[in-house]
C-alpha cells in the first residue's frame, strides 16, 4: 500500500471515529441517551480508550438509568396493579442495557450496573397475575365486548408464561363468548319451482374468507350455536327470457386477375414496346360471397334482497337489493358463393357453428355464480355490523 493510500485509509477511520462520538454526544444532548449508548458502544469496541466515547457513554446510561428507575418508583407508588406490565418493560430496558455495555473490553468505572434480574421475576409475576384475574373477571359477563377484552388480558399472561394456570383454557372460552355467530340463509318468494339443486348451490356459498376472529358465518343451522345475527337472502323473482335469434348478411368482395389483353394501336394492330414486345395488360374481374351471420341470445335474471338482522334485539340493520343476470351469447355464420373473396374477420366467424340453447335450468345454474360474489361481496362491506 503507498504512501497517500495509507494516508487516506487512516484518515477515514479516524474521521469516522470522529463523527460517531460526535454522534453520539449530540443524540446524548438531545435526550436519545440509548441511542447514545449504543453508538458510543460501537466506538469503543473499535477503540476501548477514546475518551470521549467514554465520557458520553457514561453520561447517558446515568440519565438513562436514572430516568427508567424514576419511573419504576413513581410506577410503583402509584400502586395500580396494571402497572406491572409497564414495571416489567422498564426493568428490562435497564438490562438490556447493562447487557450492551458488558459486551465492551473494559467496562467504564463511571458505569454503575445494578442486578434486575429478581425485580423482573416479580414485576412479570404480578403482570401476569394481574392480567389473568382481569380476564377472569371480565369472562364473568354476557358481554361479547368484554369476553374480547378478556382474550387480550390472557394472550397477555402468555406473553410472560407458555402455561400459566389453565390460560389456554381461558383463551377458548374468551373466544367462544366474543364471537358473532351468523346464519345466512335463502328463501324462494318467486313463485317459480326451481330445482333443488339451484338453493343447493346458492347456499354452498363459501363463508370462510368473510369469518374473522370474531365473527363466523354459518350456511345451514347448527343445533347448539347461539346465532347473533341472520343474514337472509329473499329471491323475489327469476326470470328466463325467450330463446333469440337474429340473422343479418352482408357482402364481401374481391378483386382478382383475369387473364390479359393485347394493347392496339389505332388501325387494329398489337401495340409494341422499345424492345419489339408486345404490350399487355392485366385484366381483372369481381368475385363475391355473401355471409349470413345468425345471431343467439338467452338471459337469466335473478333479483331480491339481502336483508340482515339481529337476532338480539329484533332489529333490521341492513337490506340491500341483489340482481344477477346470466347471459348466453353466441355468434355464428355461413358463407355463400367464392370463398375466395372473404374478409380475415369473415373468415373466423364462419368458423363458428350454431350451439344448442342452454335450458332454463342450466342458465339459471350459471346466475348463481355471480349472484353468490354478489352476496359475498356485500357481506363484507357490512362486515362491521357482526361486531
């Protein structure tokens, strides 16, 4: 390595030494003291005896220290058992910090450690006690509300404790008791006799994307479920059109070589060029093909409404108007005369071949898959009513 490179090398370093403790001394000044920390830690493992990095680390794990320990004692007197949670965080904030500072090669005498370890038993005992009998209490009522803030308090004792007590059995229940049960069901108002496979596949619509941690949706009735809430579909009227079919032509045209003629000069004589041969021109002619396009048409229409209820209080929260229609269309044609003079587009279409009709039945089969997105969809704009 020459001269200037090496120069260079080590003028970087120490202007990057430079700017860290500078770093760190202004995130110090601003109040940051763990992030002072950690930069002034990183400086001294590159440099255990700069003495600036030193000097601002121990300035801001004292503020650091000082300021979590005020809070622990002001947490502490207050007395409000929802305060070991806090208590807890705190305590291992001050060893997560101690711990970094261990990490150096010669720990700074003006760093004073303090052992936590038995403060953060207790503080996560209490916490964990605290939540527990809070969700206790809170199971206690007929409140979905409230049986979800229970759920919170025991998935918080799991945070300090895999198995504490019968949580896991607590977190069951809290989930049975808050959760919305919904039945969706399906009636035909129509008058129209449908098939029974028709309600069949209306009612395989599936709920399981629109179930939630608290809410779950039911297509057929289940003995034992306490249903909240009644989302019901009402068919008020089907409707199959006649069988359509339209016939139009059109004409295509082509113009192709027909041979030639012999140019004549005035006197009845064949014409010649510079080279002495005769002159010629193209002739051409006309063809023509007629196409006959024939047309087919069906519809299916599906119409009612989504009514939602709640089965607590009787009331009619939502009800919104459903239509689905099913269309059949297809498009075919023949080809009358010289094929030759086609169109690319006529072509194609006279590829196509008339298809059978489809039943009523079978239409209405097809209705059915766009009415259930239909009714998914405006489940899950309302979705909100069900909590």
């Amino acid at each position: 390595m020459d001269k200037k490179l090496r120069y260079l090398v080590v003028f970087g370093g120490i202007l990057t030494l430079l700017l860290s403790a500078c770093g760190a001394k202004k995130y110090y000044q601003s109040g940051d003291y763990n992030t002072a920390i950690r930069l002034a830690v990183k400086k001294l493992r590159k440099k255990p005896d700069h003495m600036k990095s030193m000097m601002v680390l121990e300035d801001a794990f004292s503020a650091a220290q000082n300021k979590d320990l005020s809070q622990i004692n002001f947490l502490k007197k207050e007395g409000a058992p929802e305060n070991w949670d806090k208590i807890f965080i705190y305590y291992g904030a001050i060893k997560k910090r101690q711990d970094l500072v261990k990490t150096l090669p010669h720990v700074p005498t003006g760093i004073k450690m303090i052992n936590v370890e038995e403060d953060m038993i207790s503080a996560k005992k209490n916490a964990a006690e605290y939540d527990y009998a809070k969700g206790v209490k809170l199971l206690q009522g007929n409140n979905r509300e409230d049986a979800r803030r229970a759920y919170d308090h025991f998935l918080s004792v799991k945070k300090y404790y895999s198995n504490f007590k019968d949580t896991d059995a607590k977190l069951r229940e809290a989930q049975q008791k808050g959760t919305s049960y919904v039945l969706f069901s399906m009636r035909n108002k129509s008058g129209m006799i449908v098939p029974a496979a028709f309600e069949k596949e209306i009612l395989r619509l599936n709920v399981n994307d629109l179930n939630g941690r608290w809410v779950v949706f039911h297509t057929n009735e289940q003995t034992g479920v306490p249903y909240h809430y009644h989302a019901k579909f009402d068919i008020m009227q089907l409707v199959v059109s006649p069988e359509h079919l339209k016939e139009t032509s059109y004409e295509d045209t082509k113009k192709v070589k027909d041979g030639f003629d012999y140019v004549l000069d005035d006197k009845g004589n064949v014409m010649k060029d510079s080279l002495g041969n005769d002159i010629k021109v193209e002739r051409t002619k006309t063809i023509r093909c007629k196409v006959i396009q024939t047309a087919q048409s069906k519809t299916a229409r599906i119409s009612g409404g989504l009514t939602i209820y709640s089965l607590e209080t009787k009331q009619l929260l939502k009800n919104d108007p459903v239509t689905s229609d099913a269309i059949f269309e297809h498009h075919s044609a023949k080809a009358i005369g010289n094929k030759d003079a086609l169109s690319a587009k006529s072509r194609k279409i006279i590829r196509n071949r008339p298809l059978p009709f489809p039943t009523h039945q079978a239409l209405l089969m097809t209705g059915t898959d766009r009415l259930k997105g239909i009714l998914k969809d405006i489940i899950y704009r309302h979705r909100g009513l069900f909590l």
